[in-house]
C-alpha cells in the first residue's frame, strides 16, 4: 500500500503541526479559492482546510509546510470524516486531486495481465488493488460497511476509500441505512453478504465490499465455508451485474486471522468450482500484497 507515516491517531497528527493560527501564506486565501483552476498543491491545501474548517476542535490546527506531512493530514481528515454532505465544489476538487494523485504512480490493467499457466481464468498479481484497472475490486470490509476510520491505518478498507474518495463512504452508508429501515437500527452486515458500489477515483468500475469470517479461537468447518461463501456470493454478484474482471484480495488473512494457506486453498478451490460450474469465461485475479501470500497462491496456482 502507499506510503503513510506510524500515526494512528488523528489528535497526534494534529498535534504535530498544530500552531496559532494566523495569516501564514501556506493558507489559500480568498482569492485564490475563487480562481478556476489550482495547482496540484493548491487543492491539496484547500482540501486540508474545508475538512478542517468542518469540526470545531480542527479549527485552531495550520496546515504543514511538508508535502507529505500534507498528504498525510489531507488522508487522516478523510479517514475520520463521518458520511455527510458535502458541497459540489468540494467533491470537484477532491475528483481532480485524486485523479492527479492516481495518475502519478502506475495503473495495471487487468487486460494485460498473464494467466496462470494451469488455468487461463485465473490470476496472479502482487500490488496495491487501489492501482488495478479491473471492472471490479474487491474490499475486505467490517460489518459497518462504511470503511476504516482509523488515521492512516494500511488496512486494504482504508486504502480502497482514501484513494475513491468521500463519496464511497457517503454510499456505502446510504446502502446501510436503507438495510437499517427494513432490517431494523442495529444492522450490521452479515458475513459473506456483499455490497456494490461505484468505485469513484479508483480505476476499477465497480468495488464490491465483503465481510470476511473472524477466526476468534480455533479454525472450523463452518468458518471455511463461510469464507467460501465470501467468494461464491461476490462472483454471482457479478455476474448478475455484468462485470467481467474481479480481483479478490486475501479475504479474512491478517487481523481476521483466518490462516494464510488454508484461506488461499479455499480461494481457489471455490472459484474453480463457480467458474466450471457457470461455464463462465470471466476473468479472476487474486491480489495479494504479502510475499508469503504471493507464494502460497504461487505453488496453488503452478
């Protein structure tokens, strides 16, 4: 994932660069908000200060004079931000600052991808999902649905909702507050239960949001079919909405602790089966980040 500082929490951050505020030229002024066009560093600092400018207790903060000082903050705000309204000039300038942001560093396309010598549907590619072209992505999300609001935290959910921007959390919150209407306030996503969503600033289409089993204790058969549900509900999904490309990251491995191995023979095991069993053509990419990871599904995939 991309380069963030140790910081967890937004107060450090904050701290770090707090001082009295006051009329230094690292503000936009006026002036310079009204003008048609910003440089890059422009909406970088002009974000910073409409999310700052929101809450009360950001009010007193400056921003910092260093890139990525700034780029950390600009993602910390976005990170915490709960789902609420927000103007059209705001998401304007996000669209063209993320756009710029994911322009800068390499996009890979799905079309480009090699197959795996043992099956010609599936594949392999080690990288950061946020920079894959694919008509879906798929995100290992928690059961509240709208994200990780945890401060530069590199959790694949944070990542995928830094990098879309604020208005992927604006609708995942309005599918969870209609799931809230018929299901009652205390919803929470159950597991293996995807959502859809548009997927903004990323390059793919489409992000598909999942929650993954928690191996609290002890691995067992009923946590592994539920990590296969996982897959098979997220491929009907798309096939029922026409994506023809998904990329799975490593569902439920890390802080879920569903065992690395165990999770990548299920993973490829059940989309084989949907796959055959469809008699569809679409193309899987299984994403992982971690070396380990990389020759687990390396030795599945030979």
């Amino acid at each position: 994932m991309r380069k963030v500082t140790s910081c967890y929490v937004l107060g450090e951050i904050l701290e770090c660069i707090r001082v009295k505020q006051d009329d230094r030229k690292d503000r936009i002024s006026d002036d310079q908000k009204e003008k048609t066009s910003m440089t890059h560093e422009e909406q970088r600092i002009w974000l910073i200060r409409q999310l700052l400018e929101e809450e009360e207790q950001y009010k007193d903060y400056q921003i910092p004079e260093n890139e990525q000082d700034q780029k950390n903050l600009l993602r910390a705000l976005m990170n915490v931000r709960l789902p609420k309204e927000i103007g059209e000039e705001f998401l304007k300038i996000q669209d063209e600052y993320l756009s710029e942001e994911n322009r800068q560093e390499p996009i890979t396309d799905v079309a480009g991808l090699t197959p795996c010598a043992k099956d010609s549907r599936l594949y392999l590619w080690q990288g950061d999902i946020t920079r894959l072209k694919a008509d879906a992505i798929v995100n290992a999300a928690n059961n509240g649905m709208t994200g990780c609001y945890q401060p530069l935290h590199n959790c694949i959910d944070n990542c995928i909702h830094t990098y879309a921007g604020i208005q992927l959390r604006s609708e995942c919150n309005r599918q969870m507050m209609h799931l809230r209407i018929k299901y009652g306030k205390e919803y929470k996503q159950p597991t293996a239960v995807p959502m859809l969503t548009d997927a903004y600033n990323l390059s793919a289409k489409k992000v598909i949001h999942i929650v993954g089993p928690i191996v609290y204790y002890k691995l067992t058969p009923g946590l592994e079919e539920k990590l296969a549900d996982c897959y098979r509900n997220t491929l009907d999904m798309c096939l029922d909405n026409g994506l023809k490309s998904v990329a799975f990251c490593c569902i439920s491995t890390g802080i879920f602790r569903f065992p690395n191995q165990r999770a990548a023979e299920i993973a490829v095991e059940t989309v084989r089966h949907w796959l055959d069993e469809n008699r569809s053509d679409m193309k899987v990419i299984f994403n992982v980040f971690k070396d380990i990871d990389l020759e687990i599904y390396s030795s599945l995939l030979r």
